[in-house]
C-alpha cells in the first residue's frame, strides 16, 4: 500500500519547540515546503 501524502499547504501543521533545536529545523524546512508549493516524497 502507498502511502499518499497531502500537500502541505492544504493542512494545518502545529511545531511546538520551534524556537531552536529540530524543532526550529522541521518549522524551516515545513514553511519552504510550502512555499514550494508542498511537500516532496524523499525518495520519489
């Protein structure tokens, strides 16, 4: 079974601990994501 991935623009993400660490790195990479225009499959 694939697993389908909604854009991330069309959800809604909460990042408690954004504010440094892997926190502030997945609020980073989750706001460019959909600034994209959503996510990407790592390996697609």
């Amino acid at each position: 079974m694939a697993l389908k991935l909604k854009p991330v623009s069309s959800q809604v993400i909460v990042i408690t601990g954004a504010s440094s660490g892997i926190g502030l790195a997945t609020a980073k990479l989750a706001a460019e994501r959909a600034r994209q225009g959503g996510a990407r499959r790592p390996h697609a």
